[in-house]
C-alpha cells in the first residue's frame, strides 16, 4: 500500500459527500505503537472507576437514560504523549477535510468510551440539525481480536433512508468509523465483552461549551 497521505484524505472526503461514512484502517497512519498506548491508556482508566456514566441531550444536567446509551466515557485533554501525538493527527485531519469539503472545522473533542458486557447506544445522530455544533465524528477502535460473535458493532444506516442498514463495522483495533454527524443514524449493538473505542468530534463552533452541556 502506498502512503499518500493527500490521496486518502482525497478519498475519504469523497466518501463523506457520496455517503456519508467510510470505514478505514488508521494502523499505517497512525502506527501500532500508538494505538497501544491509547489501548493501555483506556483500559488503565476502566479498571481505575475513572470513566463516568454518560449522558444524553443538551442542557445544564445530561439526562442519564440507561434506556439509551449505558457506555461510560472520560474526555481526552491531549496532555500525554500518546494523546498529543493523536491530537496532532486529528489536527492535520480536520485541515485536510476542510481544504476538501469546506466544513469550517474550528475544533474537536474527543472521549474515551467504554462498553462492559450487556452495554449498548440505541439508534441516534450526534447532532441536533441545524445547531451546527458536531459536524463530523470520528470512532477509533482499541480491541483486540474481535469477533462477530462478541457483538458490540457499530451499525450505520443509510444517509438516504434512516432505516435501512448501510454497513456494519467490527470494533476491532485501529479501525475508524468517519461519518457526518448530523445525517447519519448509527448505533452501537448490544456488546458481549468490554468494548474499548474513542471518540471525536469535530466542530464549527470556537467556543468550548461547559462539559456539562455537551451530548
Ligand atoms: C457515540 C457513538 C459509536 C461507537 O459515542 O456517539 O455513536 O461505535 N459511538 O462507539
Ligand atoms: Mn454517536
């Protein structure tokens, strides 16, 4: 494979315009050494309690609705040096789709997310239309050895039709999931073991809202 970076910042943005998503390996980008850090950075977190519940909608209080999303996330400050060389990354990356779609990307935010066995997110959009907050989100996944049995996909519908599926990814490490945030329905099925994932996303809006308000 070569490593064209403009090439596949060419495709990606292609397949945000024509679908909506795409689905990638980041490994070649972004190294294996990397993406064992921020693997033994979440699992540290999990296993110390430091992932909190997580909310959902907007508002001075998040409404904990286990109904609806039961993971448990810690937002990243890019203060170690795995989370610096990640947040470079993501850096480059949101100048590289603006030069391509003229999104206006401002920032990014981004989560560590944990799934434990039985946990899930029910059909959802990451951004309220017309708010123009999350303009395009990103998932990195941090698992080892996943299986279809072990659950826990990702499954995308289709920009055209919300309820027809469009793709289903496995959360298997280095794979990321790019898609609008606002036009595309996705969910996360029912996982069958711990489900290690980060997410990011990013924005038009400069400000930083108080953690508290943010989806
Ligand atoms: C989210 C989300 C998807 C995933 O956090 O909003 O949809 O695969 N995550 O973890
Ligand atoms: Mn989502």
């Amino acid at each position: 494979m070569s490593l064209d970076k403009a090439q596949w910042l060419d495709e990606l943005a292609e397949s945000l315009s024509d679908r909506g998503w795409i689905s990638f390996d980041i490994t070649p980008w972004l190294g294996a050494e990397l993406l064992q850090s921020l693997q033994q950075e979440i699992v540290v977190l999990d296993q110390s309690d430091a992932l909190k519940i997580a909310g959902i909608g907007r508002g001075s209080e998040p409404v904990r609705d286990r109904s609806v999303r039961r993971d448990k996330i810690a937002w990243l400050q890019g203060d170690t040096p795995s989370q610096a060389a990640l947040f470079e990354f993501l850096h480059d990356l949101r100048l590289g789709l603006n030069q391509r779609l003229f999104l206006g990307l401002k920032r990014f935010e981004a989560h560590y997310a944990t799934y434990h066995r039985g946990d899930f997110y029910k059909a959802h959009v990451d951004s309220f239309q017309g708010r123009a907050s999350r303009i395009v989100s990103l998932v990195l996944y941090l698992n080892d050895d996943w299986q279809p049995a072990d659950g826990g996909a990702l499954q995308i519908y289709s920009r055209e039709n919300e309820s027809e599926a469009d793709g289903l990814i496995l959360p298997e490490a280095g794979r990321v999931a790019l898609f609008m945030s606002e036009e595309i329905r996705h969910e996360v099925l029912e996982a069958q073991r711990t489900r290690y994932s980060l997410a990011c996303w990013f924005r038009q809006d400069v400000i930083p809202l108080p953690l508290s308000a943010l989806i």
